[in-house]
C-alpha cells in the first residue's frame, strides 16, 4: 500500500474538496437552467393575456416604448433587461424633472424617493412588481435566472469596487437576497446592498432560492419595499 505524507494527503484532500465543489456547482446551475426556462415559459403563455392589457395601458397612458430596456453587465458582457416603462420617456433628462438634491441622491445611491418621473401606471406596477414580468425573456434567452443578485447596470459598476467580478460570477436574478431582505434599507450609498448581493453569491443554494422565491411572494402581497 503507497505511503503519503502529511503534505501529500492534505493536496490530495484539497483536489477531492475542490472536485465535489465543482461537481455540486455545475448540478446545481444545469437543474437551475432547466427550472429557469420551464418555469419563465409557463408564465409568460399563462399571463399573456394580462401582459398584452398592461402594454396597452402603459402606451395609452403616455407617450414612449412600452418596454424599457436598460443596459446591464454580467460575466458573458453587456445585455438588455426588459421591465415594463414606468417613467416618462425622457426620465434621463434628470434636471428637468429633479431638483438638485434629487439629483445628488440619485448619483449616490442610483435611485431617488418618491421619484417625480415615475408615471401613475408606472406606481401601480411597480407596488404589484408587475413591471418585473418582461425579464421572463431574459431569463429563456439565458441572460438572467429567476433568482440571482440585481442586475448590475453599466452605471452601477463602480459601486462594487473590487467586488464586482464575484457579484458578476452568478446570473442575475428578477428576485434575490436583497429584494427580500432590504430593498428600499439597503442602498448602495450605505454599502448595505452590496453586502446583500455578495451574501447570496457566497451561499447560493437550492434551498435558499426556494426560501427567496417564497419570501418573494410574501414581499410582493405586502407591497414591502416597493417604490
């Protein structure tokens, strides 16, 4: 029988540590793929009949696109997400609808409180999250997952510092820690919603998406953090 010594056996352990975890990280993304199309395709045959009425309100509503697409990153490089518009069309223009300290706010923590260019439609669906619903495309087109950190906008990425790589690591998510554990708290001045997102990518796991996923719920009855 082959002898090892003490350095021998703890590589060898290391390998075998670092196989397993390797093999339990790509089980757990295939069975996460394959729940991710067959779950955003049941939803978006299922509600197509209320997408189609929200589009029409949103267009009637005020002029603009009835989807927003929003510039976003990941590991793959840069993609589109799709949410429903819920601000006026020219929401870039921040000095014609914020007042200077809005816009200071906004640049600090990449939202404003009661945001002046948020549109009546727009409130309501973003109270419901129904604005969300659009990212089922993303998550079929591999983009997205149904659970994962926030999409990271090419505006947001400074705010991760060295961080950003590992955030970048996992798919983004339509729900996650921080949705359902912070929101509204947690901004990116206070660095709370950082810590948030990193939480979720350093112990992401079956179980705690399907926790994330039934809190999601919950947060979204209880309109919790929604602006």
């Amino acid at each position: 029988m082959p002898m090892c010594d003490a350095d021998g056996l703890a590589v060898h352990t290391h390998e075998s540590s670092f196989r397993f975890a390797a093999l339990r990280d790509a089980a757990y993304f295939a069975v996460k793929r394959v729940i991710d199309v067959a779950v955003s395709l049941s939803v978006l045959v299922i509600l197509s009949p209320l997408l189609l009425a929200l589009a029409a309100l949103i267009k009637l509503s005020t002029p603009g696109p009835v989807i927003h697409k929003r510039k976003c990153v990941s590991k793959n490089g840069p993609y589109l997400m799709y949410k429903f518009r819920t601000m006026v069309a020219d929401a870039w223009n921040l000095e014609k609808y914020l007042t200077p300290a809005q816009i200071e706010e906004y640049r600090r923590n990449i939202k404003v409180e009661n945001d002046p260019r948020i549109t009546k439609i727009g409130k309501l669906l973003r109270k419901t999250s129904l604005d969300e619903i659009p990212q089922l495309i993303n998550v079929l087109k591999g983009e997205m997952s149904l659970v994962g950190p926030r999409p990271v906008a090419v505006e947001e990425t400074g705010l991760y510092g060295d961080r950003l790589g590992e955030v970048l690591s996992v798919k983004p998510g339509i729900t996650g820690y921080w949705q359902t554990h912070g929101r509204n708290c947690a901004n990116y001045g206070s660095g709370k919603r950082q810590a948030l997102e990193l939480y979720y990518v350093r112990n992401r796991s079956f179980l705690l998406d399907m926790k994330i996923i039934l809190k999601t719920f919950v947060v979204v009855l209880k309109k919790e953090g929604a602006e």
